[in-house]
C-alpha cells in the first residue's frame, strides 16, 4: 500500500488555504464615496494624497508618489534617481524580471549579480566584483519581504558613489534595524499588483527623502508636468503614470489591515522556521537579528533532495501539491537566461537590440541552483491561515522525507 498522495495513499489534507485578496466593508465604503464624489483620478481625488502620505509615513520616508504599477515605479524612481541612458545598474539575478526590464527601459543596463543562498538577497561581495567605471547603481530587492543587507550596501555605495534604488516590491513595512525600507537609500518602489500583501488589483508608490528625486518622479508620471506649470506645460520627459482614485481607495482600506495581517504572517513563518529548520534537508534562510520587521511575502526554504531519496526538487513539490499543500517552485529560470535577455530583444517585435553586454556569458551558479534545485515557496495567504494549516504544511513534509523513495 502507498502512503504518500502522489502513489494513491491519503492526502495529508483536504480543505483550501485562506484566500487572497481579504477585504471588507472598509473597500467597499471608500469605493463608494469615490464614485460618489465624482473625482476618480487622482490629480482631483483625496484618497491618492491621504494614501500618500500615510504610506510614506510608514515606510519612514517623506514622500510617497503612487504609480499604475510596480514596474513603472521602478522605471520612473531610477530616471528620477538621475539614472541614465548608458548606465549599469547591478541587479540580483534571482528576482521578477520587473526589476531589470525596468532598468532597460529606463535606458540602463541591468548587470546580473548572483544572491546570498542563506538570504536569497543580492550578494553584497558578488555585486562589489560587478563594479566597473559604468556602474551607477545599485538596486537590491528585498526579496519575498526580507530586508537586504543595507549597511553593507551603503558601504559599499559610498565606497564606489553609487545610487542605490530599492525593489521594495514586495516589502511593505518592512524593517532593518528599526528604519523602515523604502527610502534608507535614494527611493524605493512597492507594488500592490494582485498577489501583493497589500492588494489594488495593480498600483504601486516610489518612497523617498530626497526633494529632488520626488519633484523628478511627480513630474515624470504625470507628464512631464510641474505642480506650479501650466496643464498644457511639460517640462520634463514623462507619460501618463497615474493612478487612479478606486486604487487609491482600496489601497487605504488595505492599509488600515494592514499591521494585524502582517503580525498574523509573522508568527506563522516564524513557527514554520522554527519547526522546518529541525527536519534534516530541509534549510530555511538565515534569522538576521538586524530585520526588525519581515514583510513576509514569500516563505522560502531550500530543498535538499540528497536527505529525499535523491528525488528531484520538482517531484517534491508534485508530491506536496498531491499532500493538498499549495507548493511553488518560484522562479524557475534565471533571469539572464530569459528568452528576452539571451537575445536582447529589447527592440519592436522582439528584435535585438546593440548592448556592450551579451547576457549569454552570465552565470549565477547560486541563483541556478534556487531555480531548478533548491527554492521551494509558500505564497502570503497560506501564512495568514492557523496553527493547524501550519502543521499541516510540516506534517507533509515530513511525510515526505518518511516515504522519499515514493516520492
Ligand atoms: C520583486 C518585484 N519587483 C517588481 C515587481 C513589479 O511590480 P508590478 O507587478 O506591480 O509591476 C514585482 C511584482 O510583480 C516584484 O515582485
């Protein structure tokens, strides 16, 4: 008789997972009064500002501009940075492909930095070996709501003259060593695309402290305008990047929850490392005593198939998934190795385009190893859900490991 699921045996559960996005009245009290009042942009509107504001507050910043999304946060806050065309931007390789694409159409290059397997944040040491005359930034991610290391990363921004602009997409309140992320270096960008903790269906906010790069992205997203010009007037290089008020809406009834879902997440992933990281092939990253506030997005471990039978990382989860535990295997390619960076097709319809880069050299032998061995996720809802659905999720793994040879 087989014992796992993916033999035929029972399932270790049946039920579903708590369900993504959670709202209430509060959305559907400040959509209202959105339609009501007839202002549904934001240029007109009171929710954008008060979001604004609120937010930035949060993230311990001075300014917030929110954007119609994540991607063009970043695109925006790196030419707002004074980011420009030519420029090598270090990235982590192991991330959304949103945090390169964006630095290709800013007009940067985006130069692949491999991540710190025990963080699955950019390596600091790694991204210091990536410096040339042409490096201007850098932009850590603050991969699945954990903080980068930013004191190693204003070190090293200071020694070099780097700008440093954070993908703080998915990292809403989170912390490093008490200071919120988002503006501890020239901007940050946050999303609030679906699968977000902080959910508007799509948006996002650049954070900074900086005058200059607030006024720079204010204007780039909204035209080119200037806040004392004329509506016909455009100064500066920019397209419509609004958001619009229903977002904005939503947004702050999200926000107002925000702190209690964050807690609940927090103790699950930390009980889930607790419990996790005693099961021998299975590693969960390292506790950082200097993250104040995990944002927790993602939870993450590394799959170690010699303690399971040498069955694949792909199997594993095939077999979690059979146990009825929503198991994802992340990213799955490299992002060097994306069609669209092998080719540079940068270009209209997919035609190359002339970098002084050519992406087929990159290799990031860490982050090939969390694509196709090792990282193994959890996604945000399933760490707001009880103490039984957390053990439910280790009760498989370890059936797993007591049954690797049927996996
Ligand atoms: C790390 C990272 N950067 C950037 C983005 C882009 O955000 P958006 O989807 O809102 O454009 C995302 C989310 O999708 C992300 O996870």
């Amino acid at each position: 008789m087989s014992h796992l699921a993916v033999k035929g045996g029972t399932p270790v559960r049946q039920q579903s997972f708590p369900v993504w996005p959670v709202w209430g009245n509060e959305e559907i009290e400040y959509l209202t009064q959105v339609i009501k009042s007839g202002k549904w942009g934001s240029l007109h509107g009171e929710f954008t500002p008060l979001f604004e504001k609120k937010f930035a507050a949060y993230q311990d910043a001075k300014y917030g501009i929110c954007i119609n999304s994540g991607t063009t946060a970043i695109r925006i806050a790196l030419t707002a940075a004074d980011i420009d065309i030519g420029d090598e931007v270090l990235v982590p390789a192991y991330t959304f492909i949103a945090t390169a694409s964006a630095v290709i159409e800013a007009g940067g290059i985006p130069i692949f930095v491999d991540i710190d397997p025990q963080t699955y944040n950019i390596d600091v040491d790694k991204a210091e070996m990536a410096i040339t005359p042409r490096t201007k930034a850098i932009m850590p991610v603050h991969f699945a709501g954990r903080p980068a290391d930013m004191d190693a990363l204003r070190n090293l921004a200071d020694k070099y003259h780097l700008i440093i602009v954070e993908d703080a997409a998915q990292a809403w309140g989170a912390q490093w060593k008490g200071r919120a992320v988002g503006a501890i270096g020239a901007a940050g960008c946050f999303s609030f695309q679906s699968s977000k903790n902080m959910n508007a269906g799509e948006g996002g906010i650049i954070t900074t402290n900086d005058d200059l790069v607030a006024k720079m992205a204010r204007s780039h997203m909204n035209c080119g305008r200037s806040e004392d010009g004329l509506w016909y007037e455009h100064f500066y290089f920019g397209g419509n990047s609004r958001i619009t008020e229903f977002q904005s809406a939503v947004l702050l009834a999200q926000f107002e929850r925000y702190d209690e879902l964050k807690k609940i997440r927090q103790q699950n992933l930390s009980y889930l490392n607790n419990e996790l990281g005693k099961i021998e092939g299975i590693e969960v990253l390292k506790n950082d005593e200097r993250i104040t506030s995990h944002a927790c997005h993602l939870f993450i471990f590394r799959y170690k198939k010699e303690f399971f039978a040498n069955k694949s990382k792909a199997s594993f989860i095939e077999a979690m998934r059979k146990e009825g535990i929503p198991t994802s295997p992340g990213y799955s390619i490299p992002l060097y190795k994306q069609p669209v960076f092998l080719k540079r097709a940068f270009g209209p319809r997919g035609r190359s385009i002339e970098l002084p880069i050519d992406y087929n050299t990159v290799f990031c032998p860490e982050t090939e190893k969390a694509c196709y061995e090792e990282a193994v996720w959890f996604t945000q809802n399933m760490l707001l859900g009880n103490r039984e659905d957390m053990d439910s999720i280790i009760e498989s793994i370890k059936k797993l490991k007591s049954f690797a040879q049927e996996i």
